[in-house]
C-alpha cells in the first residue's frame, strides 16, 4: 500500500483532496545529482544498469517531492532487443547504424521476450519497487509503434521525417507490417513491467504530431490502441500521450481504452477537461514545459490558472511534455508546491457557487 496515494486515486478518479503531480523525464539533467551519475557511466549503460537506473529515479522522489517515481529508462529499448544497434552519443542523440527500411530488413528483426531481451528494465522496476517501500507509485513505460517506427527507419531524430513518411506511403504493406509487430512487442512489454512492479503505464507516441489526420488515424493510433489494449491485460491503468495529436483526444480515449489521456501544452485546458469528461477518462498535463524557465511567482500564476481550467476527477498535474536540462531545480519545485498547496475541494466549491449566482 502506498503512502502516498493520490496518483493511484487520481488514475482511478476516485475524490483526491488535490491532483498529484509528478514530471516527464523528471530523473534528467536539470538535477546536479543525476549530472554527478551520469559523469561516471554513459547513458544507456546507465539504463542498463539496474542500480543506476533505480538511484536516479528515485532522485526526484528524494529531492523535489513528486508524487509518482517513473522508471529510468529510454523509449528506444525494444528496438534495441529486437536487434537494431542502438547508440546514444552526447550532443548527437540516439542513433541506429542499420535503419530497417524494407520487409528483407524486417525478417532480420526479433521478437522481444521481455525477461531475456530486456530483463535489465524489468530488474530496475523490481529493486525501484523495493527501495520505493511504498512512499509514492511507481510508473512503466514504453514508446508507442509510430514513433518507433520513425526512429527505426529515420536511423536517428529528424524534423522532416522524410524516410517515414515515405515509407507510409510508397510502401504501406511494409509499414503496416512492422507497426504490427511494434505495437505487439511494445504490449508484451508494458505487460512484463506491470508484473515487475509498475504500478501504472504510460506509452508515449512522441512523433505523433508529425502526421495529418489521415496518416495518423491509418498508421500510429491503431498501433496505439493495439499496444494499449494489450497493456490493459495486466489490470493496471494506462495512460496514453500523443503530443501534437491533441485534436484526436477523444479518438485516442475511446480507441486505446485508456485510463488517462497526457495532454500537451498546445491543448486547451478547459478543452481537454471537456473531453476527458465526456469520455470519463482522467486526464494528465500540460503546462508548456518553457514556463519553468520563468521566475517561481510567474511559475505560481502559470500553474495556478492550469489548475483552474483542468482539475477535475482524475486530474494528474504534469508538463505538457519532458523537462527541459537547464531548467534550475528550484523553479521545478515551485511548480511542484504549487500543484501541492492547491486545494481541490476549495476549488471545486468556488466554481459551484460561481456558477450558482450567475
């Protein structure tokens, strides 16, 4: 039982006396301490090390007070498990040295069985569970079949995403086929880390704002749903993101059956409530992650009027997308306490009796 369970009532839109808040990439290098790790192992031998990778998730847990732990690792690893040659080099960004472009490139790939091919990821949930000792939730992830896709066959980041796209629609029947394997590798996973201890899951379609609504509903939201659908197997709830897909919100909730939807900061707030009302879903964002750049009053108001627009049953204070690394950690932990010191059931009161004297 966990200590601290607002995350868990929240997911489940059980009454929480305010939203729990944690961050995306909040184990990174804004934190001096993870800096410190991380100036002794590499990045991913850092992911695949299940002593570095629980130390620096629970850093932020230690440091600025989240209310939910989210496992170190990268989107990247089943790829990697599947036989691609995954490299992270500093400055440059991940890497694969042989981009898989074409059903001859497809058969040279292998299923993952997650407690062999990546048994380091479920180790780490194992020992974060233990070490947590229930004070906050612990949190799986993985990376949704588009934005694999795109990393798969760019060979790296891109803002174009030429190769992609191409491939989409040159050759479709490669692109189906591989998205299908992704999105049943990617199910498999999340599946294994709810087992190893995750307590909740998230998959994140990054790219997904790189398509239009025709491309995106053929080729990244039912891979999506396919992998979602599996994840929900395990009986823990599951939460799906799409940046740049805020338009689908509710194609997203009804395709996926997701327990809660991330909400980017291109999103309205009081839109995105809307939705996840009417889908009765929860619901998780989205203040525009450059807001902590500004000073901790500004960061208080920012914050404050999110929270008027958003809260709501199963509301999940968060960014609307990852922390950026030189954003200074005191003016993360004002956003923090923000989130800690609003009062849900104030709020809601306020807005009943505003809306009885009109």
């Amino acid at each position: 039982m966990a200590t601290n369970d607002l995350f868990l009532r929240a997911l489940r839109r059980e009454p929480v006396e305010r939203p729990p808040v944690w961050m995306m990439r909040q184990a990174g290098r804004y934190l001096p301490e993870y800096r410190a790790v991380r100036a002794k192992a590499d990045f991913l031998t850092m992911c695949r090390t299940p002593e570095l990778a629980t130390e620096v998730t629970l850093q932020p847990v230690d440091l600025i007070g989240v209310d939910a732990a989210i496992i170190f690792s990268d989107i990247l690893v089943i790829p990697d498990a599947m036989g691609m040659d995954l490299t992270v080099d500093e400055g440059v960004g991940p890497q694969f040295s042989d981009p898989v472009r074409t059903m001859r490139d497809l058969v040279r790939l292998s299923d993952v069985e997650p407690e062999e091919g990546l048994r380091y990821h479920l180790d780490a949930l194992r020992m974060t569970r233990r070490a947590l000792d229930g004070r906050v939730p612990l949190i799986g992830f993985a990376g949704s079949p588009w934005t694999l896709f795109a990393y798969m066959t760019e060979g790296k980041g891109t803002k174009s995403f030429s190769i992609a796209k191409k491939l989409l629609f040159a050759d479709p029947e490669f692109a189906h086929a591989l998205l299908a394997r992704l999105a049943d590798n990617v199910g498999r996973f999340l599946v294994a880390q709810a087992a190893a201890g995750a307590q909740a899951l998230q998959l994140f379609d990054s790219w997904a704002g790189s398509l239009g609504p025709r491309e995106y509903r053929e080729f990244a939201l039912p891979y999506m749903a396919r992998a979602a659908r599996i994840a929900k197997t395990a009986g823990v709830p599951v939460i799906a993101f799409a940046p740049g897909a805020g338009w689908a919100l509710g194609e997203i909730a009804e395709a996926t059956g997701c327990d809660v939807l991330g909400v980017d900061w291109h999103t309205d707030a009081a839109w995105a409530r809307g939705v996840a009302d009417t889908r009765r879903c929860g619901i998780q964002g989205n203040l525009d992650p450059c807001t902590l750049y500004a000073a901790p009053e500004v960061i208080r108001e920012r914050t404050q009027a999110m929270l008027a627009a958003i809260d709501g049953p199963g509301y999940i204070a968060n960014l609307g997308h990852g922390i950026l690394p030189d954003v200074p950690v005191a003016h993360a932990k004002a956003f923090i306490e923000t989130v800690q010191a609003w009062d849900s059931r104030g709020a809601m009161a306020a807005a009943q009796s505003a809306e009885m004297t009109r």
